[in-house]
C-alpha cells in the first residue's frame, strides 16, 4: 500500500469513528516525530502494540481485502500465561461495505465482535476439526448476546447495530464484511497477539507492506520496529 492511501484512510477512519460519538486516546494523534521524541515514555504502547493497524493482508487490494484497526488497549501474553493480570484488549474496527477480513481463526484469544454502529456485519462461520483445520461439515454453535445460536457451517450471522457473538479460540473460523454499507466494529478480547495468533485458511499475509510516497501521518503499528527501533 502506498502511505498516502493509508494516510487517506486514517483521516477518513477517524472522521467515521467520531460520527459515532467515539474519540481515540490522546496518543492515536502523535506525529512519528512526537513518538520518536517521546520514545522512553511509551514502552507499553510498543510492547502492547497499542494504536494504528491497516492491512490489505499483502494483497494490495485494500478496497477488497482489508480492515482497518485501532488497538486501544492490551494485555501482556506473561499475564495470559498467569492467569491474573491485564488478561484483554479492546480494538477498533471499520470493516467497509464489500470488504473481506478474510478466513481465520485463533489459538489463544477468544472474543467479542460487536456492531457498535452503521451497516449490518456478515459473519461467514465454520467449527474447526480435532486438528484446527476448517472442516465443513460440522455444525456451528455460537453465542450472541447471552443466546445460543445453532447454524451450518458456512452460514452468514447478520449482526445489525447493537448485536454482537462471542467467538472462541481453536474453535471458530470467521471471516467477516460490510454489508449494506461500512460499520462501526467493537472487539471484546483476550490479550491480542498479532503476530503469531492468527491462522488463516489461505496462505497470506497479516500486515501491509508500505510504499513510501509520503511522510507518514501516524505511525502504524507494523511501523513500530523500523521507525522507533522496536
């Protein structure tokens, strides 16, 4: 992805994310400058890899196959391990009309997606097989809202604003879309890791690789290690 298509789509996240009344925390809006100057203050925002997440899962085809992110808050994979502790995360999401956040699944974090607002989410569902793998024939049976819901497997779950499913790890492959328009996505989880807890069905990638044709707006948090020496 070029930055200034992920600049764009920063400006145009945040304009989204404040229709509904939500303002990001104070370090959403540093400079990679202000990071840099301020590099001794934020480990954990490092470490937690807290803030800006745009991926076309190296696809280069964002309008098709992406998500936008913002992680707001995280625990430690130590405190996970423990059992006490910071033990979740929250994350933002706008997942656009049309848009795939393609098909995977987690080992360790279970969690809520919530349709805080906007369009209606589709939520395409399987049970993984003994071994992880997707098996098709296998019923789903997921939980929204405190009710327990029974589907084929490949069944579309509809959440309309308000609605929300808990998803469970080595259990629920999903892949999920806009439809009907772009929406507003709440995620209620575990401690997220990124970078090793996410297993997809087809062999891509996680994070954009960036084409530098701007001056970055915001760090993303795939920037962290190049830019700020983490």
């Amino acid at each position: 992805m070029k930055r200034s298509r992920v600049n764009q789509i920063l400006r145009e996240s945040d304009d989204f994310i404040r229709s509904f009344g939500t303002i990001l925390p104070p370090f959403a809006y540093w400079s990679p400058a202000e990071m840099k100057a301020r590099r001794s203050e934020i480990g954990t925002i490092l470490d937690r890899r807290l803030g800006w997440d745009i991926t076309d899962y190296g696809q280069g085809d964002f309008d098709r196959l992406g998500l936008f992110l913002f992680t707001a808050r995280n625990g430690d994979n130590a405190d996970l391990k423990a059992g006490r502790g910071m033990l979740y995360a929250e994350k933002i999401m706008i997942s656009r009309q049309d848009q795939l956040s393609p098909m995977h699944r987690h080992d360790l974090k279970a969690e809520d997606i919530i349709n805080r607002g906007g369009a209606t989410l589709a939520i395409e569902l399987y049970t993984a097989a003994p071994d992880g793998s997707l098996d098709e024939s296998l019923p789903v049976e997921v939980v929204t809202d405190g009710l327990t819901r029974r589907m084929n497997g490949g069944d579309i779950l509809r959440l309309a604003p308000g609605e929300s499913v808990t998803l469970l790890p080595g259990i629920h492959w999903h892949a999920f879309w806009g439809e009907g328009g772009d929406v507003f996505v709440g995620e209620v989880s575990t401690v997220n890791d990124d970078l090793t807890d996410n297993v997809f069905r087809d062999p891509i990638g996680r994070f954009a690789a960036i084409e530098e044709d701007e001056a970055p707006l915001h760090l993303l948090v795939s920037d962290y290690e190049s830019w700020l020496g983490e």
